[in-house]
C-alpha cells in the first residue's frame, strides 16, 4: 500500500491541481482525503474532520449513501454510456428532466444537460444569443455580469465570471461580455445604508444598460448571492430592483444556481427564495450531490419554444450531456433530498439554528461581519471591527484560520479573509453545535497569531 510521503511526492511530481499555487504543495504537503461518511472526512493519517464546505459547495446529501452506489452501479450494469444526440436519448434522462422540470420554477418546463456548471454558463450564453437571432433581434449580443462572481473555468465561464485573477490569466474576458459593481456592502457600501447601497448597486445595471443601448444587451448572468466571491449576499433592496430593470429593457435573465440550487437556501431554487423569475438557471453541484459529475440549464418556456419550433438544429452538446450514469446518480439524490423532506427541514429547522448559532461568532473580536442564509454563510476577519479595517493581504490571516480549523478538526474555506460555511443539507442540530465551537476555537487561535 502506498505510504503518505510516496503519495505525497507523487501528487507534487505529476498532479497539477487546479486553483492552487503548486509551490504550496512542495512546502505544506497535501491533504490527502481516504474516506466519508455523513458529513465527515477522513484523511489519510486517520484525522477526523467535520466538512464544513460539502466539499465544494455540493455534497448536499452527505457522504456514504449506499443507495446512490447502488443506482449508479446498476445503471453502469445496464447502460453505461449512450449518448443524447441525433434523436436519440435514454430513460434516465428523460425521467431527470421531467423530475427537475417538476420542481423548477412553474414558467420552465425543459432541461439541456451538460457535464458541468461551468458548460452550463457556456451553454447560456450561445442559447441566449441564438435566442435573440431567431426572435430577429441579432444585435442583442452582450452579456452583463458582476465584478468578482465565479461562473465556471471555461472560456466563456471565467469570462462571464469577474474575477480579476481568472481575467489575467488566459487574455479574458472574451469579448461580449461586460462586468458591473458587486453588491458588496460589507465591503464597499462606504457609509450608505445596505438599503441604499442595494438599489445604487442595482442602478449600474441600469446603468450599463443604456451606456451600450438596449438593442445590444442580451443578459444579465447572477449568482443569487455570491459563492466562491465571499457569500456575497445583497441587501433586500437589490434583487426588487434589478427586475424592474431586466424588465423594462427585455433583457434576460440568467440565474447561476450552481451552489443555490437543490436545497441550499431552504428552497429547492434560489429564485423561489429571492422571488426572481429567470429565463435560464444554471444547475450542477447538488443535482448529483457530487457524487458524479453532472450540469444543466433550466429553461424558461419563453425561450424553450423557441429554440424547439424555430432554431432548427442547436448546434450545442457535449457527449456527457445526460449521460445516463450521471443521471441515475441524479435521479436517487433527488429521491433522498425529497423522501427526507431536506429543503424543508433546512427552511425550518436546520437554517434558523445554523445561522442563530452563527451570530455567536459575531462578537469575537476578529469577526467584523457574520452574513448567511439558509445554510451558506460568510464570516468576515477584520484589524478593525469599529473601522470596518481589513488585514494587510499579504498576512493571509484567512489562511490561518483556514488551516487552524483543520487542527481543530474543521473544514472551513477561505476567501481571502472571509470564511467560507456551507455544510451537506444532512447537517444534525448537534453538529451544527460542534461546527460553531470548532470554528470558535480555531478564531480564538487565529486571533492569538494575530495578537504576536
Ligand atoms: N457557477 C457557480 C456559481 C459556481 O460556484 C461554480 C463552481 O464552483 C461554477 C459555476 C462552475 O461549476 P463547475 O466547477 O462544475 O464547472
């Protein structure tokens, strides 16, 4: 059997992991993770961790359910791959995008499947420009996003995400797609009330809007509220205001649920929760709880009809669109996360407990600001809480405590200084308890390091 160091060399010789500095592996070593259960991982020197990131963002059923091996292990028995092209198709398939057309927002009825969140931003962004040609209005081209959102590591994902880092690397954003102001209040609403800063956020929509002209804006692409970018939630002024604006311009919009959806909020949409009614949502992540890859774009009924009855061929698809493995996986996720009533248990039991816990955590003297819903949270490390003053980044003080809630046997994420929680939906009332005095430890510790 292979030892940690004979692993842990081979990983740093011939595994270049994404979205990590690999000089980092040479220095700290790698965590190397051996088996889960619930919502706890084991790495391989047998340390027990409580997984506070449902992996990324997706575990939403936790891990160790036998009876999605099972349905995977049959499928792979009776069909292991056929495509979806060409007119031809498979039962999983077919009965996934019945079940996800059920419990979608009632105005979208049809699912194009995709390997992943990120093909699915690719694949909204060629749907709604093919859209607008066959509706005779081809100049409405480009896509409005935000500064700082995540939608994926394809081209046209990072692209349509704003991440500066992305940006750099690669010579993005393609071109077509624009960014607009995040609505960070935390940090960047200055002295405005979040109310204010929600709608002034909101207004740069607007904003942009008339600066390239209507005749040429296709879509506005949003998380509901911010993932990778730091649980970026806006204030209630925000979401009211950006539909009166899609509104009166006939834009579209695409809601990137990829975290949100399946559960996440309390609802099993993100758009239910914030009271929005997208024309295309991105899904992957909780649609198989990770258990094996799998994307989608819900699509509102407007836009169905008309890539059925007028595109003629959509020239769009990947081999693994519904590949019927990924979709038996899907198919018993979605059996759990309804038999054991998830998306209701978080709305009233789990989220109200999880995010009054949480408010402990506001009083600590590192924590300038704790945001969450449902259950996704941020916990904001600050120099100054009266000051709303942040660490030198250099510091890397998230870093720490990131690496302190390790020790204390906690998965957390950073970014930069904001820490990350969003747990697999399974989460017990107890371990909801252990999470918050894991975390309360590892920021006692993260603020004695500050303190030297
Ligand atoms: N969109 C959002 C909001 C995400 O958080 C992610 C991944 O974290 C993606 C898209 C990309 O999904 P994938 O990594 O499956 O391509």
């Amino acid at each position: 059997m292979a030892t940690l160091s004979t692993l842990q060399q081979a990983d740093i010789q011939h595994f270049i992991h994404p979205f990590t500095d690999s000089k980092t592996l040479g220095e700290k070593g790698t965590r190397i993770i051996e088996r889960a259960e619930g919502v706890y991982l084991w790495d391989i020197e047998g340390r027990k961790l409580l997984d506070g990131m449902a992996g990324l963002w997706c575990v939403n059923v936790g891990y160790g359910r036998q009876s999605i091996v099972d349905a995977v292990s049959k499928q792979m028995q009776q069909l292991p791959y056929y495509n979806s092209f060409f007119q031809c198709t498979h039962p999983p398939a077919i009965e996934l995008a019945k079940t996800i057309a059920e419990l979608a927002p009632a105005h979208m009825n049809c699912v194009f499947f995709t390997g992943s969140g990120s093909e699915s931003n690719d694949t909204n962004l060629r749907m709604v420009r093919r859209y607008w040609d066959l509706k005779g209005q081809p100049t409405k081209k480009t896509i409005i996003s935000r500064d700082n959102a995540y939608h994926g590591s394809t081209v046209a994902g990072a692209s349509l995400g704003g991440m500066s880092g992305m940006h750099k690397q690669g010579d993005l954003p393609i071109p077509g797609i624009v960014h607009i102001a995040q609505p960070y209040w935390y940090g960047e609403g200055g002295d405005l009330t979040p109310e204010a800063f929600g709608l002034q956020a909101a207004q740069a929509l607007e904003a942009k809007i008339l600066e390239l002209g209507e005749e040429n804006v296709a879509a506005f692409i949003a998380e509901p509220f911010q993932g990778a970018g730091g649980v970026i939630i806006p204030p209630s002024t925000y979401w009211p205001e950006i539909k009166r604006i899609l509104a009166k311009y006939d834009v579209l919009l695409i809601l990137d649920e990829v975290i949100s959806g399946f559960g996440r909020t309390g609802c099993w949409f993100a758009a239910e929760y914030f009271d929005l009614k997208p024309d295309l949502i991105s899904i992957a992540k909780g649609m198989t709880s990770g258990y094996v890859p799998m994307g989608g774009v819900i699509i509102a009924d407007r836009i169905a009809e008309v890539i059925k009855n007028q595109c003629g061929e959509f020239t769009h698809g990947y081999t693994y669109s519904g590949h019927p493995v990924a979709a038996a996986a899907a198919l018993e996720n979605i059996r759990i996360i309804v038999q054991e009533k998830l998306v209701e248990k978080v709305a009233t039991e789990t989220a109200p407990y999880f995010q009054s816990r949480l408010q402990q955590l506001a009083e600590h003297p590192l924590v300038g600001e704790v945001r969450g819903i449902g259950l996704v949270a941020a916990i904001e490390l600050v120099k100054d809480k009266s000051l709303r003053q942040r660490f030198n980044s250099d510091i890397g003080v998230g870093t720490w405590c990131r690496d302190l809630c390790i020790e204390h046997g906690l998965v957390m994420r950073s970014v930069g200084d904001t820490m990350i929680i969003s747990p697999p939906l399974t989460i017990s009332l107890a371990q909801v308890d252990e999470l918050i005095e894991k975390a309360i430890k590892a920021l006692n510790d993260t603020y004695a390091k500050c303190m030297v």
